[in-house]
C-alpha cells in the first residue's frame, strides 16, 4: 500500500468489466499487470525490507536490554530517500507543478496538527517549513491570483509558472481529531509530498534568483527598521518564525536588476492577427495592475483578525503591512503610524479612531483580490451587514444563475459606475431594475424550457394575427420536423441526446430556483425596510 | 512477683481460650489461668473504686494485671506523642563531620598500589579481541559517514526526453478537486441558503448521496466562523480516492444537441401524404378489429367485435350495408381481383366468402355466376376443412360459401389474382396454415410440420412467394418447388403483424414490443432498419400500393406514416423518414389503433380503433 501511494500506482477501470472479472459484475478493483510488474523492481522495498529488520532487531535488543547494541542499532538506522521516486513520477519540472494541488494542501494541514501524538514532530515542522517556504515564494513572485474564505477554510489560486496551483488552509483551530481515519496513509502522503514541495520549492526560489533555504534581506530589514535591527539570532526557531511572519522580503542570490521593467520586445508571432495581440498586451497589463493592487498602501492589522493569511495576501499585491509587536514577531510599524491608509479590523466598533485611515473588515481585502480592483470602501466600514463573499471560482457560462452582487461587480469591472450606492431611493431603483431583470431571465428561461410560442402575446388586429398565425404554423411545423427527426435518431445517439436535454434542463431548473428564492428574499426585505420607515415616521 | 516465662512463642493467644492452662513455663509446666471471678458488676467497681485502674494492664501471656510503674507511663506517653523512647536522646545535636571532604596529602593507608593496575587486564584484553575478531570477520562495520548533501537540490537540472517513458502517457492524473461555488463561502448570497425544508431533506439524504457535503451557513462576519469539522475528514478522503479509486479515461461528450439529429429531407418536401382526419366512419359499437377496402377504392368494410361486418362508401363515409355474422370478426380481405367482388370474412371457427352486392351490378352478377359455375369433382377429395354452400337466407344476406375449419380462423388473406386465398387458424398443429382455391372449392395443408405459432401470413404480389410470420421469424417459402428459401429474423419478441412492399423486395413486420423492422429481402435475413417510433405495441402495419408510403398503428393511439423510398438501383439504400404523426383515436382499455389501410389509389389512410370508429386521414 505504502509502495502504491509513493509511486503513484492506482487501479484501473477495465474496459470490459464481466471479460476481466470471469464473467461475474461484483465490484472489485483491478491493478494493470505492468503496474505490479512495475513496482516490483523499485530498489526503494529493498529499504523497506531493511528497515523492517532493523525495527525487529531493535525490538529485540530492547527486549534484552543490551544498551549499547541498542545505541549502535540507532546510529546504523536505515534511511531512504524518495527522490528518484519524485524524478520518476515528474520526469519534467511542469508536471511536478500540475499536482501541486494535493501536495500544498496537506502541507498545510499538517503544519497546523498539534505537535504530540498522531504524527512525528520532525513532519510537522517539516511541513510547517516548506509551506512558509512556499507562501514566501508565492509573496516574492507575486503569482497570487484569487482567494476565498469558505466555510471550510481559505482557498488560494496562484499561478505558478503559468500552472494554476489551488490550495486550501484550515482556520486556525485546534482540530478535533477524527477516529476513523487512518493517519498513516495521510502520513505516508505527506512524507511523498515534502520531498515532492521540497524540491519543487528549491527549484522555484533558484528562478526568482532567490537563496534557498531563505534569508531574509538583511539590508532591507535595517532599513525599515533600524532601531531594532541588531544581533539577531540565527537558531532555527525564531528564525522559521520570522520567516512566517512574512513582512520581510528575502534576500537574493543577485542583486535585483530593472531589467524586468523594461517594456517587454515584441515579438509577433506569425498566424495572429493584430487583434489577437492587442487583446493579449491588454491581458498583459490588467496582470501587471492586478499585481500592484496595493501597491503603496499601508496596512495595520488588529490583532483580532487571522494574522497570516491577511498578511500573505496583502503582501502579494504589493502592500505594507504590519501588526501589534506582541501578536508575533516581524511587525514593521506601530499602531500609531501616521503613513496608515487602512486599518483592518474586525469588532463591531472601534473606540478611538485616528483620522487619515480607512478602517475596514478584513473582506474587502479579499474581495478586492478578487474582484481586481479596490472596492468602495463604504460597505466594509465595521459593524456594517457586510455584501456576500463570492466564490471567484465560478465562470458563469449562459442559462447558468448569475447573482445580482455578481452582475455589479461585472460592471463595476466594466468601468460602469453604478453611482452612489449609499442614496437610497437610487438603490431601490436599481433593485428594481435587477428585478426586472431577472424577470426578463426568467421568462426567456420558461420560453426555453417549454419550447413553444404559448408566451407570445395575442394581439386585437385582424391582420397582424394572422401573419402570427402563420409563424406559429411554422414553427409547429418546425417543431414537429423536429420530432420526427429526433424519432428518426439512432438508439444510442437518442439516448445521448436525451441525457443532454435532461442535464439543460436541470440546470434551467435549478438557476430559476435560486432567482425565484432571491426575489422571494428581496421582497421580504423590502417590505421589512418600508415597515421600519413607516414606525420611524409614525 | 515471680518471673513466670511463657514458652508457647509469638502466637495468637485466643488458641488457648478454651484451656484451663495459658501455656507452658520453662520447665514444661502449665501455666494455669490466674482464677477469674470476676463479672461485669465487679470489674465496675473496680473501675470506680481503684484509682490506679488506668494504668493496670493484663499481660496476655501470663493473664495476670499489671500495674504500671510511673516510668512506664511516661514512655508511653512520650511514644503517643511521637518522640524518642530514652529521655536523654537528644535528635538536634551538632553534626561532625567524621571525613573532611578536603583531599589531604597523605593517603588514608599507606598500602603500595596492587600488582594488577600495572598490568593490562585479561578481562579487557579478551573484549578487544573479540571486536578485534568481529572487525576482522566484518560483522562490526564502521560507521557510515554522514552523507552531508543537500536535501533539496534541482532535481530537474538537466530534463532528458528520455525519460518521459510509455508510462507517462499511459498516466491518468487524478482529477483536481472541484473548486468551491458561492454556496461554500462563509458569507454566501441569501439565495444560496438552504430554507427549512431543504435543510431537513439534506438532512435525511446519504452523505454519499448528497450534493453538497457540507450545510451553507452565513456568517456575520470572519471573527465568527468556526473550525470546519470536517476538514481531515475530506482531506483523507482526497487521500483514498489518489491511490484507491480506479482511473478511467472518459470522453467528455462535447457535442452540441442538435448536430445529434440526422439531416432528414424536409416532409414537406415528400409529399402527398395524409396530414389531416378527414372523415370518421361511426356505427361500430364496439373495437373495430379489421378494415378492407375494394380494390377500387370506393366500399370500405369492417369488422368488429359487435359481431358485425359494416360496408362504408369511402367518399361519403355512409354505412350501406350492415351483415351481422354472430360473431368476432377476426379479419376481413376484399378480394384483389377488380372483376370479383368478393368479400372474405373470419368469423370464429369459418371463413365467410360474401358477395357484398355493391357497386356494379355486372360486376358482382358475374361474381355470382362465378360461384354457380361450380361443378363438383366426380371422386370426392379429403380435405382438411368444410365448404358449405350457404342456404337461400343466408344468400339473399350476399353469404355465398362458408368454409368450416376445425379450430378458430385468425386471419385471411387474398393471393392478388384472387382465386386463392391463405387461412390461418389458431392452433398449435402443422393445420395452421391452409390455402383454399375458390374456384375449385378446394383447399390443403402446405405444411407438414408446424413451425411455431403462426401470425400472420402473406402472399408475394408478384412472384409464387409465400411469407409466414411466427413469433420471431418470417419463413419465406416458394411455392412452386415447395422449399423454404428464406428466414428472416425480426430481432422482436412477438411479430403483431406484416405487410409487403407492391415491389416485393422489402417488408415490414410490426411488433407488440413496438419495433418495427424493415426487410430488405435482397440484402439479408436481418432487417435493414428497426423503427421504435412508438411506445407501445404495434398493432398493424400497411404500404401504399403506388405511393412510397408505409403506416403503422400502435396502441398509444397513433398512426405513424413513414416515407419509405425503394430505388431501383441496387446500390442506393431505401430511404425512411417518419414524415407525420395521425392521432385521432380515443384510447379505450388500453388500446389504440389497430388495423390501419391505405387507400389503393389515393395517398389517403384508414385506421380502425378500439372506440369504435373508423377514421380518414387525407
């Protein structure tokens, strides 16, 4: 088992399920015959095999109480390696990248497990070190591209080297440990992953011309902070913990040159139009202003707010950040700085404001990650009902339900200014006009669903309804051509089709769903606004 | 006092409560209990009057009481309050130190140095031997250096295409996990809640069965949301599904609906063919079983199950006749010949040859003078059935003959010059299929062996073919050399029916698990193309005589004409294509349509229902 998951082996559906399995249909999971074959020429088991008589020769040794065979037995532990085992698997650095997924991920939970029981501390710092590592990375190369807060946890998406890489990071709980899971498959995972990030790791620092392991810029740190930039230790705990404090940027193999700002040559590749070009230029520059979202902003951090994601995100768009001195190591300037643009809080109110900085909830942040811009800041002031978080991993295709808080960002993005929201009877306007919309939607929906003219309006005048009818004619006879032809349909291709139907029209069915529970919603709350305005009055 | 010494040791005392002695003196004697008289009055006394009661104590040994010196009580006392036994002990002296802990110059004793730590020690010597040995042996390796590399180097530096192996395209990559929607995030859209009830199915649901794994909640704002319980959980899941789940390449169908749908040439482009109902025939009171209609194409009959047999003018749809047979009408054939006017009917156990009367007057005289000139054969011949000539009653009615068969008549059929005709009888005997020849009132067996339960059975129109359709095949049989030249499969559970293209190349077989199958005789045993464009059974099936036109009749009620286009050219396959659905009749107990008829020269059709009408379509 521990074989298959380091190499990668996994079973296969057969194409001919009763041919493979003697006829009979029950459930059973079948291995390729080369696999196994595979498998059994990894010079990886010979270790195995020595390290499982090593832990028999110790336990006997302990039975015994021979001290010092134990003592020799120790020093002569086996030890592999799996790095020919991740050469193997990725024998190109791209493929490495496209299943980092999986492997950031449990980085990242194993990072957080408390440090006793269920798994090896050594793993856990580990794990703890290469995801720091990696989050530095991520910072220096500024390949953030969207964040969400779920329920679950906080997804990220970066784009490394052109790969979307997605990963996911608890809140910052205590977990509370499930019995029925097997932490040593999840072990065994984890041990392929580490090497695997480890190495991914090296490999990304070495092009960013970065030093690996890490050192954080000395030069840039006394600058920033020349009171306390004194003798600072080396040993390796504060200096893990400084690097995750992530305020610092991290020291370079060579000294960063401007190259990188200069325009980039054009080099027009044959076959593309100009058009094609120009849309690509501006892709290329909405990239490089997405990049410098914060870019000269100043940031402080309550300390009732999670501390490292806030921190990650802010300085992967350019900003300045910082935090109380006692909240963790690595703040940069005080609550007291005048330079402060925002301050991201996260109480109901705050009791002495300083004049000259915005104080905001740590959503908008994220949400203008996402959205590509810097929001209007009136909707996260603290303490406001804050507009709901969208996911920034769904693509709306159409007859797919759009949210209406979607479709003003759209805009927003757009360069539509959809005017100053906080007037009310403009908002109310505007929720009408979404109505309205949706309405419009939802009737070109049934009109779809149904297939039929019976929404087209009967007119008075004689003559206009009889060209109607002629139209109508039409399409019925349209429609029944069509029934014939589909009658007409091979039994496989029907059946294909009727799935395809069926999938449309779930989907039609779910997207009026949620636009009639929206309204539903909308009203209720209308109706609640004009009561409270009617008691105010009264 | 004397020194009385008890002998028997450190034993429990209550072993000689029972003895008058209390143990053995030095000398071996008993020593006897001190005479006890004492009561409880007494001991109270005592206790009242001694004053030195408190301090006598009974010695167990000797029984005898004790009085305690005043010494004696002080050591108890002072052994109750937990201190030392002697007075004079004092616990708190001053500690001298007997050894100084300074390293003095001389030593303690001044004896020389013993031999044996000048010389090497054997014990020694043996162990290093030993490793000596063990080294020498190589069972004592030294210790591994230190393998001082990095653990993290580019281990990409140099990527040779060699080795992307045959293993590397074979890969399936696990596929990514599905990226969270606006219903995960912690503060989603009202929309995407889940109300109550959604909530509580979601609740009964599988976890496996569930579409979201997890509840949507809205949360005030970040300081509130919780841990997620289940994060290991999905993460150890993900875990199982990388090394445990099998990997199937699937072909993701990417396929616009509509391209799915053959090209057909257009109906409208295929015309005539019937499009609207134009007449109903009502009269029948119950199901219409069977509809002929007169090779001219002006009388229309039917048969019912009112134990009827109606005439119709096709035009007009006026009933002109009404014989009523006394009972189920199975069938009915018009007999093909335009210069016979002859009608063919099953009722229960006979078939009935009626001369309609209908139309002119010349025409069916001549018929009847057909009949008449009848003259029987001078040996009388052994045949498998009855012919009967019908009484004078029964003629003025248009009866002519009557066939009496042993078993139930199910179907008859004409041969298209009109003197034979084809019976099948319900049966399970090689005597299911019979052909009679009305000229020469005489009929026979063609089969010796039964084949399965018969169907139906047809003539060629053209050649001396013969068709029998049992359950699942078609036997195609020549007449002439009395062989079977062909079987067909229909790949249908149960053939309802069976009709032939007037070119006779090709035939149609419906079924009651609403197939289909169209024959190309010159092609294959198997059919060319099976239509499922009903759903439920099919009842019957009919070609157009002149136009490319086939219908069937099935129990939902509909008739279904197909455009079915035979070329001449071998190479060119026949073309179908459905071109209109006819519904009209009413479904009564679960039936539809079930006889339908083209008419022989117009692209007109009939179909006969289970509501007791008769319907035109134009």
């Amino acid at each position: 088992r521990r074989l298959c998951i380091l190499k990668g082996i996994y079973p296969h559906e057969p194409k001919h399920k009763k041919k493979v399995n003697k006829g009979s249909t029950a459930p059973r999971t079948f291995y390729l015959l080369k696999d196994i074959k595979f498998l059994l020429h990894e010079p990886i088991v010979n270790k195995f095999r020595e390290y499982k008589v090593f832990v028999r020769k110790l336990r006997k040794a302990y039975g015994k109480s021979e001290w010092s065979t134990v003592d020799r037995l120790k020093d002569n532990k086996p030890s592999y390696k799996l790095d020919h085992i991740v050469k193997e698997r990725y024998p190109t650095f791209v493929d490495a990248l496209r299943d980092l997924d999986d492997a950031v991920s449990m980085c990242f939970l194993f990072s957080t497990f408390p440090r006793t029981g269920k798994c090896h501390v050594q793993t856990i710092q580990l794990c703890r070190r290469l995801a720091v590592e990696f989050l530095n990375y991520v910072i220096a190369s500024r390949s953030l591209r969207k964040v969400f807060l779920s329920i679950k946890g906080i997804y990220y998406q970066a784009e490394v080297l052109g790969q979307p890489v997605t990963w996911i990071t608890p809140y910052a709980f205590a977990h509370d440990h499930p019995t029925d899971v097997d932490y040593r498959v999840m072990a065994t995972f984890t041990e392929f992953y580490t090497t695997l990030l480890g190495f991914v790791n090296f490999r990304l620092y070495q092009s960013l011309n970065l030093l690996y392991p890490p050192k954080i810029d000395v030069q840039v740190d006394v600058e920033v902070k020349p009171a306390e930039g004194k003798d600072y230790a080396m040993d390796s705990e504060s200096y893990l913990e400084k690097l995750s404090a992530l305020s610092a940027s991290l020291a370079r193999v060579v000294a960063p040159t401007h190259e990188d700002e200069a325009e980039m040559d054009e080099f027009p590749v044959e076959g593309e139009t100009a058009e094609q070009m120009d849309a690509r230029k501006k892709e290329q520059e909405a990239l490089e202003k997405h990049k410098k979202l914060f870019e000269g902003l100043r940031f402080f951090l309550n300390r009732e707010v999670p501390r490292e994601p806030l921190a990650f995100v802010i300085r992967c768009f350019g900003g300045q950040v910082s935090w109380d001195k006692s909240l963790c190591i690595g703040a940069t300037y005080d609550v007291s700085d005048p330079s402060i643009t925002h301050q991201i809080v996260d109480r109901p109110c705050v009791e002495k404001q300083v004049v000259g900085r915005y104080y905001l909830q740590p959503q908008w942040v994220f949400d203008s990650v996402n959205a590509k811009l810097c929001l209007p800041v009136a909707d996260y002031f603290p303490g406001v009902l804050l507009p709901p978080h969208l996911s920034p991993f769904v693509t709306e295709q159409e007859g797919d339900y759009i949210p209406p808080e979607k479709l003003k960002l759209l805009a927003m993005q757009r360069g539509e200014n959809p005017g100053d929201t906080r007037l009310r009877d403009e908002e109310s306007e505007e929720e009408e006009e979404d109505e309205s919309e949706e309405e419009m939607k939802l009737k070109k929906m049934e009109e779809q669903k149904t297939q039929s003219n019976k929404a087209l309006p009967v007119k008075v005048t004689a003559g206009k309804l009889r060209l109607e009818d002629k139209q109508r004619l039409e399409q019925e006879q349209q429609s029944e051509e069509k029934r014939l032809a589909i009658m007409m349909m091979k039994k496989r291709e029907k059946y294909l089709y009727k799935k395809i139907m069926f999938g449309k029209k779930r989907k039609i069915r779910e997207a009026n769903k949620l636009a009639a529970k929206r309204k539903a919603h909308d009203t209720t709350v209308k109706e609640e606004k004009k009561k409270s305005k009617k008691a105010r009055r009264a | 006092l004397q020194d009385i010494r008890n002998t028997v040791g450190n034993i429990p005392m209550e072993w000689y409560q029972d003895f008058p002695h209390i143990g053995y003196n030095l000398d071996g004697k008993k020593i006897y209990k001190p005479i006890r008289n004492k009561d409880e009055l007494d001991m109270f006394l005592e206790k009242m009057e001694n004053p030195d009661y408190w301090r006598t104590v009974q010695d167990k040994m000797t029984g005898a009481d004790i009085k305690l010196t005043d010494e004696q009580v002080d050591l108890v006392h002072r052994l109750q309050r937990g201190q030392f036994g002697d007075v004079h002990f004092d616990p708190y002296e001053p500690a001298v130190d007997f050894f100084t802990h300074e390293v003095m110059i001389h030593p303690v004793t001044n004896r020389p140095a013993d031999k044996r730590s000048f010389i090497p020690s054997l014990i020694e010597k043996e162990k290093v031997s030993k490793l000596v040995h063990a080294i020498k042996m190589g069972w004592i390796k030294p210790r591994k250096p230190k393998d001082d590399t990095p653990t993290y180097y580019d281990l990409w530096a140099h990527e040779d295409p060699n080795s992307i192996l045959g293993r590397h395209k074979m890969h399936i990559p696990a596929p990514k996990m599905k990226l969270p929607g606006h219903e995960e995030s912690y503060n989603p859209p009202p929309e995407y809640l889940l109300s109550e009830e959604e909530k509580l199915a979601w609740e009964q649901q599988e976890p496996a069965e569930r579409k979201l794994n997890f509840l949507p909640q809205q949360y005030r704002c970040l300081r509130a949301v919780p841990a997620y319980s289940r994060f290991i959980h999905e993460r150890f899941e993900r875990c199982l599904d990388l090394y445990l789940c099998p990997r199937q390449r699937k072909m993701r169908v990417n396929v616009d609906p509509e391209d799915l749908i053959p090209k057909l040439p257009k109906p409208r482009d295929l015309q005539p063919f019937p499009t609207t109902q134009a007449l109903v025939y009502r009269g029948h009171t119950s199901l219409v079983r069977c509809l002929s209609v007169s090779p001219s194409g002006q009388w229309l009959v039917s048969g019912s199950d009112d134990c009827t047999v109606r005439f119709w003018e096709v035009c007009t749809a006026r009933c002109m006749k009404t014989l009523p047979v006394g009972g189920v009408v199975k069938s009915v054939a018009w007999n093909p010949n335009p210069t016979i006017c002859l009608v063919a009917i099953c009722v229960e156990q006979s078939v009935l040859l009626v001369n309609p009367c209908l139309g002119d007057k010349l025409l069916y005289g001549a018929t009847d003078q057909l009949l008449e000139s009848y003259v029987p054969p001078e040996e009388e011949r052994v045949q498998p059935v009855q012919w009967v000539t019908a009484t004078l009653e029964e003629q003025s009615k248009g009866l002519r003959l009557l066939i009496q068969h042993s078993k139930a008549v199910k179907q008859v059929t004409w041969h298209g010059k009109g003197d034979y005709f084809a019976s099948v009888v319900a049966d399970n005997s090689n005597m299911q299929v019979l052909i009679h020849q009305t000229s020469k009132r005489w009929s026979q067996n063609p089969f010796r062996k039964s084949k399965g339960l018969v169907q139906c059975v047809l003539f060629h129109p053209i050649r001396p073919y013969f068709f029998v359709a049992t359950q699942r095949y078609v036997r195609v049989y020549n007449l002439l050399k009395q062989e079977l030249t062909k079987k067909l499969m229909t790949n249908c559970k149960w053939v309802s029916s069976m009709a032939i293209h007037p070119g006779g190349d090709n035939i149609i077989c419906g079924s009651y698990d609403s197939k289909l199958a169209w024959f190309d005789l010159d092609l294959s045993t198997r059919p060319y193309q099976l239509l499922r464009h009903h759903k439920k059974a099919l009842r019957s099936v009919a070609f157009h005589k002149h136009y490319p036109l086939f219908a069937s009749g099935s129990d939902d009620g509909t008739v279904i004409v197909c455009h079915g286009m035979v070329y001449n050219d071998l190479l060119q396959n026949p073309l179908l294509v459905p071109v209109k659905v006819l519904k009209g009749h009413v479904m009564t107990l679960d039936l539809g349509v079930l006889d339908v008829l083209f008419h022989p020269t117009q692209p007109w059709v009939f179909s006969s229902g289970a509501d007791g009408t008769v319907r035109l379509y134009t």
